[in-house]
C-alpha cells in the first residue's frame, strides 16, 4: 500500500466554531503516532481540547505554531500514513460516523446534551464512545469504560481519560511549561474584544445579606448568588435572554454559567436551571462543576451550552466591587464582592450589617435601566428573606 500524506485538521468542536487558537505541540516532527494518541493542543473561547491523530503514521509536517488562529477545517499538521479507512472505528460501533471528531454544520442542539436516539449514524444510547487508542488501553487493564467520566466531545472516552494504573505518575505534558496550559490569554483576549463590541452598562447596589446568612446552614456564598440570581432571571424574563441574530431572544429555561479560575484561564461551565435545586444540591453542583474545571475534566456541553448570564465571585479574593464584563451573547453578567460588616445608619445611631455590593452588567441593546434596577431589587429581596 502506498503512503499518503493525510492532513490534520482545526478540529469543529461546536456549531458555532468557525476558528480556534493552537496552543501547543505534544509530538514533534518525525514522531510515529497512533489512531487517538494525542498530538496536540488547540483552544477556542469555550473549551480546551487535546486533539488526536486519526490515523497510524509518522508526523512528517507541522504547520500550526502557538497562539495562531486557524480556521475549522484548515491542516495543523500532515500524517504520512498507509491507512486507507480514515474513520474506521472511531467509536467501534457499527454504522457511519459522520465527519470523525468533526461536528456536522446540522447537528441540532440536543445532540450536545446527550439526548440524541441512536440512529443516523450517532453514538446509540447506553453505548460508550471511546476513541480506539482508550478501548485498546482500557482492554489491556481490564477496565470498564462505562466507569470512566470522558471529556472528549459527545461525552467520547480519549485516552487521557484514563486513570492511572497504581505506582504510576503521569509527567508534566510536553510544552506545557510545567503542566500549565498556554494559549489561554488569547481566547480571553478574543472573547473579550468581542465583549468590548457590546454596548453594556454596570448598575451597583450594596444588598443586605444578614438574613441570608443566617439561612445558608454552610452553603457556599457563590451557590446562594447563583441561586438568587436563577430566581431573579426566572421572574425577570426580559433579562433572561440573549441577543443574538440581531435581536433579544428570551429563553424558557434558566442558565447561568458560573466563573471558574483554573490554570487554563477563565471558565464558565453552564448550570441548567440552578433555582429549581434545592440550596444543598445546588452547592454540590457548584463544588463538583468546579473541581472538574481546575482539573480539566468538564464535560463538553458543560461548557458548548448556551447561557443568558454569567455569575462571577471575587468576594474571597478580597474585592468589595468590580465590573464584569459581558460574554456574548448573554444579556447579563453579575459580580459579587467581598461580604463584610459594614457601618450603616441604625435607629438612634450606627451600627453594622453583613452587606455585599453587587454590580450588573447589561447589554443595553436586550434592555434599558429600569430593568435592570428590577432585577437587582429582586435579588436583594430573595437574600433579604425570600430565599429558600
């Protein structure tokens, strides 16, 4: 058979993905590779994601370099390769797979959320996707891989996924300086250009949270916000919403993605109505989100989901107020400073109360103001003595 060079290519890791930002590379040239052995590190505003070689080969050619932004489809790397079935076996289940790791243009939302029946060349339900170079690993050590938590796209198993076998150590990755991801800085600084394109506002408000508090039983701070944040989106639905395709769109749901500070960068998985859990589950939901975040193991639709705003807490870092900016296309982003005593006017003198100040962020083109005024009025009731 004779040896063909085979392009790997930027990766599609969402409907909306037109682009993304090479981070770093795991091999070099010249290095032979396998089907699912990891290659490289690309990025885009949503999600980092190792990328895999597709065939048996050596890499003969690398085209990418750190921080360049590549187009969906164009070649990062050139695999010579003798493999004539390119997408043999990609999850080892009968039937087509369309586009190998590639995400079709008319694959509907559902799909990212794991809803989709079998058929039409999907994952069918119960099966576990895996990428063959994890199946073959998982065979040799007698793993189950339906016990492995996956973090590729469509919730497929990588190699990475992996656990450990015991007495082993997994070293730092290659060009990672140290373990640390680069890359982040410019998805953050292309996220936010984007942001600076909005026309958004900042409304402040000092809210009392003594009540709340009293109520919170250990809950975290960053669970009773996000909470009341849902409460207040659910029962302000002019501001739960996005713009998009010219014009606001309200949503039925509630989904508000929460901020997370890893060493990846900034980021936001989305928790799906947050204000119908109960306050205990609802901080086991935040802690679980978050540890997986710091530890690169967030599900990708956790992060491809759509939100109408985002909840940022810097109160543990000492800040009494800040301004966060918007992350298109939601509508609304909420910051919430430190919670201290403050000196306030009581009956007869001064006293002290545990207040916050909160600051919300709008995107004036979905709402003016006064809206946002009643969404803030909201929230300080529900801490005041609504929440639950």
């Amino acid at each position: 058979m004779v040896n063909s060079s085979i392009p790997l290519v930027m990766p599609k890791m969402s409907m909306t993905m037109t682009e993304g930002v090479f981070v770093a590379w795991h091999k070099s040239a010249g290095d032979e590779v396998r089907q699912g052995e990891v290659v490289c590190e690309v990025t885009t505003d949503k999600v980092d994601m190792e990328v895999e070689a597709t065939v048996d080969g050596v890499l003969t050619t690398l085209v990418a370099e750190p921080e360049q932004v590549i187009a969906v489809g164009e070649p990062i790397a050139y695999i010579s390769s003798e493999a004539d079935d390119l997408l043999g076996g990609l999850f080892d289940e009968p039937g087509p797979v369309p586009g190998s790791r590639l995400e079709p243009e008319s694959r509907p939302e559902q799909e990212l959320a794991g809803t989709t029946p079998a058929g039409n060349g999907s994952v069918p339900r119960g099966a576990v996707a895996a990428v063959p170079a994890a199946r073959r690993v998982a065979a040799e050590r007698g793993l189950d891989l339906a016990t492995v938590s996956p973090s590729g796209p469509w919730a497929t198993i990588r190699l990475a996924d992996l656990p450990e076998p015991a007495g082993e150590r997994v070293s730092a990755t290659p060009g990672t300086d140290g373990g640390r991801k680069r890359g982040g800085r410019a998805v953050i600084a292309r996220r936010m250009s984007a942001s600076a394109q909005v026309p958004q506002f900042v409304l402040y408000r000092d809210v009392d949270v003594e009540e709340a508090d009293r109520r919170r039983a250990g809950v975290s701070w960053t669970a009773v916000f996000t909470h009341a944040l849902a409460v207040a989106l659910r029962r302000n639905p002019e501001l739960n919403a996005t713009w998009e395709d010219g014009e606001p769109r309200r949503r039925e749901d509630v989904a508000v993605a929460v901020a997370v500070d890893t060493e990846r960068g900034l980021l936001a998985p989305v928790l799906s109505d947050p204000d119908l859990l109960e306050r205990a589950e609802l901080a086991e939901r935040i802690r679980d989100v978050t540890g997986r975040a710091q530890t690169g193991r967030l599900e990708f639709r956790e992060l491809a989901a759509s939100a109408s705003s985002t909840m940022s807490n810097l109160g543990g870092s000492g800040v009494g107020g800040f301004q966060a900016l918007l992350t298109p296309p939601q509508a609304t982003a909420l910051a919430v400073g430190t919670v201290e005593h403050r000196v306030v006017p009581v009956p007869g003198g001064i006293g002290t109360r545990l207040r916050c100040t909160l600051g919300l962020t709008v995107d004036h083109r979905v709402a003016d103001g006064v809206a946002g005024a009643r969404l803030l009025q909201t929230i300080d009731e529900l801490l005041g003595g609504e929440l639950v």
